[in-house]
C-alpha cells in the first residue's frame, strides 16, 4: 500500500473513531434520561427503547473495536496484509471497508466455516 493511500485511510480511521466515541457518549446520555416509571405502557415502552439504544451502543463499541485493531495495525506496519494468509488485501476492499483485516479469498473461507 503507498503512503498517500495509507494517510488517507488512517484519516477516515481516525475521524470515524471520534464519531463512534461521540455517538456512544450520546446515546448513553439518553439511556440515562429516559425515564423508567408511569404506567405498565410507559415501562415497556421505556425498556423497550432503551434496549434499542443498548444495541446500538454495543454495535459501536464493536466497530470502535475493530477501528482501534486496525490503528494498531497501522502502528505495527501490518495494516492492509491478510490477518490470515499475510497478503496484501485489495486495495478497493480498504477503501470500501478500512478496518478490513482478510483479503476477499480468507473472507470467504472464514465465512463459509461459519456455517
Ligand atoms: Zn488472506
């Protein structure tokens, strides 16, 4: 991968991350405001919403998750090679998904075995 290429997605890396960090900061503000009392409508209604936040926090953190991997990856020198047979990934793959960690072949192997 060249070095432009490389800035380029540690940018998009970086600035996603800070969104991510927003969003759950947001979004457990709101897990703490909404009230859980009134009626029995209210009370479901209140779990019900925010157990829907809770999956969305837990969806970020995963996605931080992996952000942080691939910003470690970077650090490391091992950013855009296959986690699984060492070759570089495609470059359109890092493109459209930089935290990619298997090359388009491993991927499909790994999801296969999945079941
Ligand atoms: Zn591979």
């Amino acid at each position: 991968m060249d070095n432009t290429t490389l800035e380029e997605l540690k940018e998009r890396l970086l600035s996603l991350k800070q969104e991510i960090i927003t969003r759950i900061k947001d979004n457990t503000e709101k897990i703490n405001h909404i009230q859980i009392k009134g009626d029995e409508g209210d009370f479901s209604n209140a779990v019900y919403s925010r157990s829907i936040i809770y999956d969305l926090i837990e969806k970020d953190r995963r996605h931080l998750k992996e952000i942080e991997e691939s910003l470690y990856d970077i650090e490391r020198g091992l950013y855009g090679k296959c986690h699984k047979c060492g070759k570089d990934i495609e470059i359109e793959r890092m493109k459209a998904k930089p935290t990619a960690k298997y090359c388009i072949k491993c991927r499909s192997v790994i999801e296969a075995n999945k079941g």
